[in-house]
C-alpha cells in the first residue's frame, strides 16, 4: 500500500486518478482501492469454484448430495479393492445422549431382631440395664425388639424387670428375683443400656405361668450371667 501519491498516478483498471489508498502492484502499476477489493473478491470465487465436470455443494442440498454421490463413485472406481471403514459422523459425536436415571430408592425404618452397637452384639431376650438420671440407680429390662431408622440410627425396645424382693447393695442382676413388669411401647436411643446377660425370649413368661398354676418347680430354660 503506498500512501501520499500525486494526482498523477493512474489506476492501471478504471484510469482513475483519485482514490482514499493505492494499491501498487508489479512494477509501477497502481491500482486504486476499489478496483483492489473487486479483484480480491474475484480471487475468492475463484478459489470455491467446483472441480471441473461437478455441480457446487453451495447451491441447494439436491445439488450437494449429487456431489457427494459423484465424489463416492469417483473414489470408488480409482480403488475398486479398497475397505473404507465407516466411522461416527460428527452429528452422532456431539449429539445429546439419554442419561439413565438410578431407581429412586426410599430409606424406611426397619425392624429387626438383632442390633451390633459400639462393639457389642444385642439380639431379643438380652437383659440391658439403665441408670436412672434423677436417683441415679440402676434398672434392669428385658430387649423386645430393634429399630434403624433412615439415618442409621439404632433404637431398642423394653420390657421392665420388676424384682420380687428387695436387692443388696451392689447385689447385682440376679435373675431369680426379678419378674416381668410393663412393657415400654417406645423405642429409645441404644446409647442409654448397658448390655448385661443374654436370656432366651420366652425365661421370665414360663416363669410367671408356672407361679400362677402353682407348680413347685419350673421348666424355664438356663439363663447365662456375664460377671
């Protein structure tokens, strides 16, 4: 580009001899701005220009997929043994895939027979005691059922042990003095019982039927004591 020329310069094209930028070219030719812009858009057309003997793809999609078809069969025939592999077309690429969704599962408390808290293993029948927060003395029950919730969390359910004389102190659980009592219809927190003995579920029911036939003797089964 060549700025600041005289009048006398002449446009090699149109013979102009005013212009905002001249443009020169081999030689002393100029050529003014505008005949430059048009030359430029010729090259372009020039350069999108189909091979010889095909219709242009930019025209309509009937004449593009002519070309396409043109452009196989020309393939084709040069190398008439040769296994094009099919691959993806970029529209199956980048195309939206479905995402499966996971089954929404729903957590419920669930009920169960048996429950390990803090390295210990409880199951229905145990004898669990509690200390009571206001005379700070020890109670004994009897387990009748477990809980976890949906945060995992383990609950027990009761059965109060009534005894039927009054106990030494630091007596202990004797199981021989103790009888069934009212049941608690709640469930509590695994935190607030102490694991003492495993007894079988139906000890104290066959030791309270026996009492009320008036049997001597009772065919309850062995209960094991931890010291």
């Amino acid at each position: 580009m060549v700025y600041g020329l005289t009048s006398k310069v002449k446009c090699k094209e149109c013979q102009t001899n005013s212009t905002l930028m001249w443009h020169k070219e081999n030689g002393n030719e100029f050529v003014c701005h505008t005949c430059f812009v048009k030359g430029q858009e010729e090259e372009k057309e020039d350069k999108q220009q189909p091979p010889a003997g095909l219709i242009s793809p930019l025209k309509t999609r009937h004449t593009y997929k002519t070309y396409i078809t043109k452009l196989k069969t020309s393939v084709n025939k040069s190398t008439p043994n040769r296994i094009i592999a099919k691959g993806k077309s970029r529209r199956s690429i980048f195309k939206a895939k479905k995402v499966l969704k996971a089954t929404s599962a729903r957590a419920e408390d669930t009920v169960c027979d048996t429950a390990f808290h803090n390295g210990q293993y409880f199951q229905v029948g145990d004898i669990v005691s509690l200390i009571d927060v206001t005379d700070k003395e020890t109670y004994y029950a009897q387990c009748v059922g477990f809980m976890v919730d949906q945060f995992a969390q383990k609950s027990v359910s009761y059965q109060w042990l009534v005894p039927k004389e009054p106990l030494l102190p630091d007596e202990g659980f004797v199981a021989s003095k103790f009888m069934l009592g009212p049941a608690d219809n709640f469930f509590h927190h695994m935190d607030c019982i102490q694991f003492v003995c495993n007894a079988p579920t139906n000890y104290y029911k066959v030791l309270t039927d026996d009492q009320v036939v008036g049997h001597t003797t009772s065919k309850r089964n062995t209960i094991s004591v931890m010291l």
